[in-house]
C-alpha cells in the first residue's frame, strides 16, 4: 500500500465474511430477533421519516430513552456505531503517539488496533494457566508502568470472565488513568454496574445494542460517563456519525427493554448447558458470563463443524470461541461434537 | 476536559442542532425526498433482514450496485459512514504527526479537523478578492511545501467553484502526494469526473449519498480508486462501520439514479434562479455548481430570516451559505429578503 504511512505498514486489519447459511456462532449474535413490538413501532415511525434530512448529531431521543431506563441524566450519554466507535474516539482523544495503553490479555482485540491507529502500544496483562485473570496483577502493573489508558472487558471477551464491581472498583482506585468499562456483554452477568462510571472522574462505561438487544444490524453503542467526559468525546467523534433509523430502533430497543429479559434468561441456561455438555465430552472450557464460551479443542472438531454449516469462532488450532445459540442450534452443534469424539 | 491530550485542547468540535420546524436551508439538503420507489423497495427488503445478525462488512452488494452504475470494478469501491469516515480513514492512514495536508480555503471544516485529529496540520490556499480559486497557486504551493495529501472539494463547499476535469488533472499530475478529490456535490455540476481516479496512482474520489440522492439520514459515502489504495482504506477503516439498512437504501438508491435526474435539474434551475434574484437585490453572490450558494450580506438580512425560521448557514457576521430549496421554500426566502431590503 502505496501511500500507507510508515506506522501502520504492520497493522493487521479485522475482517470477518458475511455467513448467510448454516449455524452462525462465530460472532456472539443473540439467536433471537427483537421483539416484534420493537421492529413494528420502528418501522410505523420510519413512515414519518425526512430522509433528505440529517440525523439528529445530539441523539436526543435516543438518549432520553437510554437515560430514563437507567434513571441518570441524558447529559452523562453519548451514542456511537457500536460501542467500537466511541472506544476509537477515547483511545484518540487521550493517547499520544507511544503512551500506553493497558488491559488483559486475551481480550477484544480491537483494543489493540485503536492503540495502534494513534501510534500507542497496548500492553496486555495476561491471565494464570486457566486464563484467569487476576485483579491484583492488574494493578500492580498499573503501578510499574503508570499508563494513561486502562481497558476493562467485563464479562471478557473472548474468555468469558466476571469482574465484579467490587474487583472493577479496586481497578479504577488504584489509577489516575482514564479507566474504559467495556460491558458489551454485561446483561447476560451477574450484575450490571455501568452506573459506577458516574461516581468517579475516570471511567467511561461502554454499552451495545448488538448483543442481548440483538441489533448489531444498526450498529449502535452508548457510553456512560461524567459530563467532562462526555463532553470530550463529542469533542471528537464524528458528528452525524448514527444514521436516523438506527437512532429510531436503538430508542425503540432500550424503551422495551423488558421484553428482552426472558430471551437473556435462556441464553444464561443455555450457557450453563452449553457449558456441562462441552466438559462431559472431555473438551476444555471456562466459566463464562457472556454469551459465548471460551474452550481449547483439537482442530479436527473444528473442522468437523465446519463440514456441517456450523461456524464458530477459531483464534488459532487450539483455542476457540463458541457463542450460545438457540436450543437447537446448540444441539446440532453438541450433536457433531458428540459424533467426532466418539469416532 | 481533565483526559484530554494536551494536543487537542484547541480544537472545536462541529455541531449543528436539529431544526425540525421551518425552511431549513443550511445543510446543504436536497429539498426532495428519494423517489417513492426507492424507499418501498427498502421497505420490502427489510422485511427479511435478521436484525439480530451484523451488517455485511464487505458491503459486498451495494458495493456491486456502485460498480454497475458507473461500469467499473467493485474492488474499486470502499464505502462508509458518510464519506466522511472514509475522508477521516484516508488521513489517519497516510499522515504522521506534524505532516501536512493541502487544500483551498475556505473549504469543508472537517479537512482540518481530520488533520488535526492526527497531529497533522492543514494549509489553505486562499482565493483572490472573489473567493476564486487559481489552480497555479495550488501547483504552485504543492511545489514549495511538497505535501503528503491534497484535498480537492469540486464544487467547493462553501463557495460553489467548479473544478474543471482538466484543471483537477493538472494538480494530480503536478504532484506525487495522493490527492483526495471530494465530489459530494459534483452530480450538480456540468460533468461527474469522478472516475479519472482509476487512472492513477495517487486519487480517491469520494461521493456521498447525502446530497443528490437525498439521504443524509442513511450516512452513507462511497470512494473510488486503485485496489492499492481501497486496500489501504479497508484496512484502516473500522469493520461493520456501515448499518444494513443504509446498506439496503444505498443499493436502491443508487440502482435507480435516474429516477433522481429530474430533481437534480430542477435543484440547478433554482440555483440559476436565486442567483439572479439575490444579485439584482443587491447581494454579492458567487458562481456555484453545487446546490448552495455563497452569500456576503449584512447580518440584519441573516436576522430578518432568523425571524421568519429560514435557516442558512452563518461562517461569521458577513458570510452566508444558502442551500438551494424547492420553488416555495426559495421564494419565501427571497420574500423575506426583498422586504428587508426595502426597509
């Protein structure tokens, strides 16, 4: 690439084929559509739509709405496509070239790519054995390396940990870095504690409409944080970067969100099914609070479910990335695996 | 802003509130909807998109639509949200801190604003007493400060100066900087160029669907050129960026430009309208090929259609930027004005 600059010239870009046939648990995606009532509602406003007119750049419907489901002040929320763009904008707005960013590792792997796109390094604490991450080896490395940049994904993608709020407080206590709350799968844990951003000067949380509100297909994310923080991101995202109709569906979305708890419910069971099957067939897993589950499988599973439509994640020939998907289609997948272990 | 880099302290955010009642003319929007047939072919497809599934990120289909349109290779073709993403993308990629990008001024904000976004630095070239461009100068400074990107807005945004095919190519071919050519406006000029970018190294051209094809709402650019260079945009650009339903209206929109050619004529006999109105009230008007039209009046005129919700652009106390409306709104407009001039 002729005109790339110097910096970038090692940059591997993400890129992920449109599957539209077969069992697709490769890119954590909720098995279920919206409630219908959400689709018809936006739908029936999309009739009032100018589309010869800009979308509002202040998103201001969209977050009242966010704002009135967690009882906070629409001025601590701003919106984003996808929660990607909004980190894109923190990691340009604070680092500069050579600061540090620091997190776990494995962890979402953009991470690393918005570090090297303003020409930072991500330095990445790694976990024990079993993948797990430990608090206090995070904040002693926030301590002997003092970063301007701590990201946190929890529950973590692709390992599927649980920080607690107690633990995620520990982090933000010990740091005078501008901590990112990455919660993108928070609705299917324990405990959603985005609200926690507001009662300190140095985090932002980051939340998605693409996982439990089953709408990566608008691309929308919010974050949460203090108006100084806030403030700094509209300083420097795109205006008019949220298109009018994934303003509608995303306002439509949160307003109802009620409906959705059912579907998360089984999503959680399905993962805790998910999870005892994986182990009774002798694979390698870990607990997880997302939506996915992380294990370590010989790549000819992997291959034996690829030959049967069913997609799951591969990060190398061991360690793979499966997400929970509808009753069925967990079944068809335990079903191969059951077949290939046994031949 | 406590997080903020120091390096961005100075810089100001774009921002535009939404104006829901009144005639607004101060977008640059195109005062029509797209056609009935478009949105009702959108309408349908929609109805079989899996909301719950991530957008295609290599757009393969609309991509495919903007290739069939203007008879050339979809691997020529990057999109994105807005053709802002990709104007962003392109200076993220190619320039280091402290390079420089060259451009007329005035021009579209946002080129230095996506310059400054990367540490980099925008240089104006300014225009003699009339706001008129000169290429030489351009050439000219090219020579002396041998910069790593040029941009070209033709028709220029604010001030309606068309770029001939021929001039623009003198200033590619006296340079080996890429030079961005933003045509966002080109579909109301004398002749859309846009593809001579295949015929070099060192061009990208971008064009939106905000303007003739009448969807801001969508946010929905697209460039062309070299593989080389959409490689380059590929790899920089965040994936998903671009929602599946402003995928789904662009591919119609753009299958079925023609439908647009009527407006399109119209928006320019309006121009060649108000221009002639506003010169014989006695305002300094200046020739444009896009659907706006560069204004100096006194701010007592800017206030009088204040008062009467009729929105233009304002840069300062003097200069004025006013979108091409439909017949009415630009009567109206000229109704305020004619009175207040008699006053």
């Amino acid at each position: 690439m002729k005109y790339m600059k110097k910096s970038f010239s090692k940059m591997v870009p993400y890129h992920s084929k449109l599957i539209t046939d077969g069992i697709i648990l490769n890119a954590n995606e909720a098995p279920y559509n919206p409630p219908l009532e959400i689709i018809e509602l936006s739908k029936e406003e999309m009739n009032n739509v100018d589309y010869n007119r800009y979308p509002d750049m202040d998103e201001v419907l969209l977050n009242e709405a966010i704002a009135k489901c967690y009882k906070i002040d629409p001025a601590n929320i701003s919106c984003g496509v996808g929660s990607d763009e909004l980190l894109d904008v923190c990691f340009r707005a604070v680092l500069e070239k050579d600061d540090i960013a620091l997190g776990f590792t494995p962890s979402f792997s953009m991470y690393q790519v918005f570090a090297e796109l303003v020409g930072a390094k991500f330095i990445g604490v790694k976990g024990d054995d079993n993948y797990l991450f430990n608090v206090d080896d995070m904040i002693n490395k926030i301590k002997e390396i003092n970063p301007k940049l701590v990201v946190i994904c929890s529950p973590n993608n692709p390992t599927g940990q649980y920080f607690s709020e107690k633990d995620v407080r520990r982090i933000i206590e010990s740091t005078n870095a501008l901590v990112l709350l990455d919660l993108a799968y928070i609705d299917f844990a324990e405990k959603d504690y985005c609200k926690i951003s507001l009662e300190y000067d140095n985090v932002i949380s980051f939340k998605t409409f693409s996982k439990a509100m089953a709408l990566p297909s608008i691309r929308c994310g919010y974050c949460i944080s203090n108006k100084d923080n806030i403030d700094m991101i509209n300083a420097v995202k795109a205006p008019y970067s949220l298109s009018t109709f994934s303003q509608i569906l995303a306002k439509n979305a949160i307003s109802n969100f009620d409906l959705y708890k059912d579907k998360i419910n089984e999503i959680k069971k399905e993962r805790q099914r998910l999870f005892k099957e994986l182990k009774n067939l002798g694979f390698v897993v870990f607990n997880s609070e997302a939506n996915f589950i992380y294990t370590l499988m010989d790549e000819k599973y992997y291959q034996e479910l690829l030959n049967n439509k069913i997609y799951i994640r591969r990060f190398d020939n061991l360690h793979y990335r499966i997400t929970v998907g509808s009753q069925t289609e967990n079944n068809m997948l335990l079903e191969v695996l059951r077949c290939a272990v046994q031949k």
